[in-house]
C-alpha cells in the first residue's frame, strides 16, 4: 500500500479524525455521566434499580467513546482502532468486575458488626 506522504490529511486514518468527532465525544459522554451523577444523588430508585441503570449508562459512555473518541472501525484502514479496542476490552471487563466486588465486599469490610 502506498500512501502519498505530500499529502498526510488525506491518509485514511487521519481523514476520520476531527474536532467536531471529539467535541461531540466529550459533550455525549459528559451528558451521560451527569445523567448518573444526578440519579445517585437523587436516590431516584432503589438500589438495585440504580444499578442497573448506571450499568446501562456507563455502556452507552463506552460504546460513545469506542465511536466518537477512538474513531472505531472495522475497515481495513482503521485496523490500529481495532486492535486498539481488543487491547482495552480485557482491562475494562477487569475494571468493572474489580469495582463490583469492591463495593459488594464494602459494607462488610468497612462497618461494624
């Protein structure tokens, strides 16, 4: 594959990059976590109901960022984006299973019997 070095913005993993991209990333992503923020504040339902819901919208954060923020696609030009995703999957599964044990285990470790 060769690729015109004369003219860089016009390579296929460049071309999908912009400020609007990450703009909208970052204004989508925060609308959600304020989404999450105000419904723990709140206390707008009961626990395992508020659960669910932070689990469904820290979901919708993540698919927002793989979108806008790391530009994926499963064309051939955006391969580094794919890969770049089956590298974070297996950290992220390993961070939000750590989180739900830790505060699963919370009240148990920390309150007095």
């Amino acid at each position: 594959m060769s690729v015109d070095n004369t003219r860089p913005s016009e390579h296929p993993e460049i071309a999908f990059s912009n400020g609007r991209s990450y703009l909208i990333g970052y204004v989508v992503t925060l609308g959600l976590l304020g989404i999450s923020l105000l419904l723990v504040q709140g206390h707008a339902m009961s626990a395992f109901n508020l659960m669910a819901s932070i689990s469904v919208i820290a979901f919708l954060t993540t698919i927002a960022k793989l979108y806008y923020l790391f530009h994926l696609n499963f064309s051939e030009a955006q391969r580094w984006n794919t890969l770049t995703l089956m590298l974070n999957v297996p950290l992220l599964i390993l961070s939000i299973g750590l989180t739900a044990w830790m505060f699963q285990t919370l009240y148990d470790r920390v309150m007095m019997h």
